[in-house]
C-alpha cells in the first residue's frame, strides 16, 4: 500500500509538472503567469527582480529583496520543484500566491510542491479547485481530471486524513509608539453631580487628565490546521498580547486568546469554487491589567460560508472568484470578575465578506449586532445595543506607490466604527439619570516593509475617538508607531 501511494504522487508530481509548464505562454520570460485582466495595472518585476533567463542560484541570491514580488517567487518555487526541492518550494509558492492570488502557474506549481513534500489530501484538494476554476486554460482541464481519477482511487476516502501532519504556523512581535492619550484618560479636571435639586462640582484628581506618552506593545501567536478528511478542517489558534505604558505601572496589561474552528465543506481561501460550507467556532479570552481589571469571555459561533459576491454580482447567482462570505449567529458569555455587577450576556448575528482580487492585496468588510443582557437587574444602564462595523484594504506595494518609492511597502488601512446604546439611565449622578450612548471611531494606516523572507517592519499611524453624551466616557487618542513582526 505504502509502495502504490509512493507512486501515485510521483505520477501526479510529473503530471502536474508538464500541466503547469503548459499553462506558461511564454516560458523565457518566466514560469508564472497572471490571470490579471486586460487594462489593469502593470504587474511586471522591477528589474533588480527579474525572472528573465535566470538560474536557481541567481533567484535565491536576490531572495531577500523581493519578498514582494509575486511573480519572482512563483518562478523560484517553479525552479526549487524542477530539483525536487518541494519543502523549500512551498514556502515561496505560498507567498506568491497570498501576494497575487490569480497566479494560474503558482496554483499549479504549488499542487506539485504539496505532492512532492507527502501532502496528497492538500494536492488533491487544490488541482480539484483548478479544475473548477472557469480561468483554466481548456487544454488543461483533461490532463488534471486524470490525476484527480488517479489519485482519488488509490488513496480511498480517508486515506488522506493519515499521511498529512498539520502545519504549525507562528508569529511575534513588538510595537512601540507616542500617543496623545495612551491611557484613555477623559481629560476631565472635575465633573459635576446631579444631586436632586443640588448639582454640585466634584473636583477629580489628575489621572482623569489626557497625558501624552509612550507604550510598548509585543504579541505571539501560534495557529495551526489539522484536516479531518471528508471536507472537514479544524482550526486552532492561541495568542497573548502585552501592553504597557510609560505614564502609569497600572497602565500594564495581558491578554490571552484559545479559539478552536471546525468548518464542514472545502472553501480555501482564494478559490469561491465550493458553493456551501458550515461553520462553528468556540474562542476563550482573558483579560488581566496591573489597575486590577479581570475580564473572561467565551464565543460561540455558528454560521454558513459562501462565495463571495463583487459589487457588479450582487444580483447574479454567479460567484466572485477569490471572494467568500459569511453569515452567521455570536453568543458571547462576558463575565467582569473584578466587578460582576457589569458582567452579561451578549447574543447577535454577524456577517463578513472577503475578496482577494487577481492583482494582489485583499478588501474585508465586517458588521455585527446584537443584545448584551445585563446578569444583575441593577447593572448600570441595564441592557445593551451594541453594533459594529470594520474595513480593510491591502495593497501591494506596486499597486500604490509611484516610480522611485518600489520599496516603500504594502499600505494596510483599516477604518472601524462601534456603538452601545444603554436602555436605562447610567446613573442618577450623571446628567440626571441620561441614557448613555456611545460612539467609537477608529482609523489606521500601516506600511509594511519586508526586511527579509521571515520579518516585515511596520510603519503607522492609529487615531481613536470615543464619544458619548455623558462626558465621563468621552476620550481621544492618537499617534504614530514604528513595530518589528516576524512570521514562521
């Protein structure tokens, strides 16, 4: 059995090799061709990156700087698999395609570095998806739907779950930053009380005072798959984060992060070629600050997966390739120890859509609503409205930058907005009893450099606003970071 599956990838290795050397047009210039529509911005290496005629040795001496060069590390990995050097060849592939996902000859390249390196499920799994894809050169289509018949029959329907060891993935890193607020101080130096028929001033002390200030802030995470076969992953995540500031020692905090995924039904990220697939999710959260703050919360989440919808297919039953949506049901259980009387109950709905276009960079759209139910009658402000809304937009350094700038990086801008509306008076002491509202507006704007294959140097600049109708819970910050990230 063991001999039959050697040869079965193998097959598939050379197959796929004379598939993806098919689907070049042009092979002197380079192994990987892009899918990018007519008109669309010029995609082609600058030339300290050049593909044109190069060896192996030349590519992995200028590996280090052109981490953001989507079609450079599509022909290294071409190049890495021709000498049988897949483990080396997926992580360049890998990149390629997260930089330019419309890549048709990194798809295929990449199938083969999966096969090569005993991942056959994955292999399967991918070649399936090209097979799907409506962009697939015609002559192609029958040269992989042999190598799914191949495959498929001798590996049986679990036998892919036993020779594929999930891929532990990592991260770190560390930001420090001045901010005009870093502690979300009101800046109040008194605050007047609603006594019944008597408002008296309350003078407060200085830490109600916006003070401008440094912080550091370091991170970790580790994240791994694991494929249960018949269209079933799992996915697991674990992260802590560390924030402290240099205004106050009470300012210092850790967060810690467990969250487990199980999604039934292929959906890759990239592909929008399977029509259903369903999700649910259980995340832990915890909470400690040095001002005696203790927060858990545990999430559920239970929802569908779809493919995505361009703004053009919004009314058409045809998916959006490299696009994916989700709709979907949160129940939080958010427990305050350090104060139970504002601990509660949350339940919502959700929705995410996603989209990682032929020409690199990605957009993510993301709303939530729902209802946190107070656990005590007597919590201030009694239930909860709560609804937000998150944006985000990646785009490659090419894809943004003018001539002379090729190395200023990736630009990430992120824009969010978050409500809570009160169903009760917060307080008798505070404006006579108001029902608070709560606004909170956040912008961000990162450039990411990469320094080599494993670290990016990051660039930015937050600002956030949170406004109330009670002054007491008004505050502003903002300013610029410099952070260092590695990956492996």
């Amino acid at each position: 059995m063991l001999a039959t599956s050697v040869k079965v990838w193998r097959g598939l290795v050379a197959a796929l090799v004379c598939a993806s050397g098919a689907a070049v047009a042009a092979p002197a210039t380079g192994h990987s061709v892009s899918t990018q529509a007519e008109g669309a911005p010029d995609t082609a290496p600058p030339l300290a990156c050049s593909t044109l005629n190069a060896s192996l040795d030349t590519l992995l001496a200028q590996v280090n700087s052109c981490q953001t060069n989507a079609e450079f590390l599509a022909q290294l990995g071409y190049l890495l698999n021709a000498q049988g050097r897949y483990t080396e060849a997926l992580e360049h592939l890998e990149r390629a395609l997260m930089l330019d996902p419309g890549l048709k000859g990194a798809q295929i390249d990449y199938a083969v570095a999966l096969a090569g390196s005993g991942d056959n499920a994955t292999a399967l799994t991918l070649v399936q998806n090209l097979l799907a894809d409506p962009a697939l050169p015609s002559g192609l289509a029958p040269v992989l739907q042999r190598q799914i018949e191949t495959l498929s029959a001798s590996m049986g329907p679990r036998a892919a779950t036993a020779d594929k060891a999930p891929r532990v993935r990592g991260t770190a890193g560390f930001q420090v930053g001045y901010a005009t607020n870093p502690l979300g101080s009101p800046n109040l130096s008194s605050l007047t009380l609603t006594f019944p028929g008597l408002p008296v001033e309350l003078p407060l002390d200085g830490s109600y005072l916006a003070r401008p200030g440094s912080f550091g802030r370091a991170d970790a995470s580790l994240s791994t798959r694991y494929d249960a076969g018949d269209d079933v992953h799992y996915d697991f995540f674990g992260g802590v984060q560390g924030f402290r500031s240099v205004l106050a020692e009470s300012s210092q905090s850790q967060q810690a992060e467990f969250a487990v995924e199980r999604m039934a039904g292929h959906n890759g990220i990239g592909n929008g070629t399977s029509m259903t697939a369903f999700y649910q999710g259980l995340s832990i959260i915890g909470l400690h600050t040095e001002s005696g703050v203790r927060y858990q919360s545990q999430l559920l989440t239970a929802g569908i997966e779809l493919p995505g919808l361009t703004g053009w297919q919004v009314f058409t039953s045809d998916p959006a390739a490299n696009c994916r949506s989700r709709v979907g049901f949160e129940a939080f259980n958010r427990d305050l120890s350090s104060n139970r009387l504002l601990s509660g109950l949350y339940g919502g709905v959700s929705g995410q859509w996603r989209c990682y276009p032929a020409s690199g960079g990605y957009w993510q759209f993301g709303a939530v609503v729902g209802r946190d139910h107070g656990k005590q009658a007597a919590r201030p402000g009694g239930d909860q409205l709560q609804y937000a809304a998150r944006a985000s937009r990646l785009w490659l350094n090419r894809q943004w930058a003018p001539a002379g700038l090729e190395r200023a990086g990736n630009l990430l801008l992120v824009a969010a907005v978050t409500g809570t509306h009160d169903s009760t008076g917060y307080s008798p002491l505070l404006d006579s009893g108001r029902v608070r509202q709560i606004r909170q507006f956040n912008l961000r704007a990162e450039l990411q450099q990469q320094l080599s294959p494993n670290w990016q140097l990051l660039w930015g600049l937050d600002w956030f606003e949170q406004r109330a109708n009670l002054r007491l819970f008004t505050f502003g910050n903002a300013g610029p970071y410099v952070g260092l990230r590695t990956a492996w």
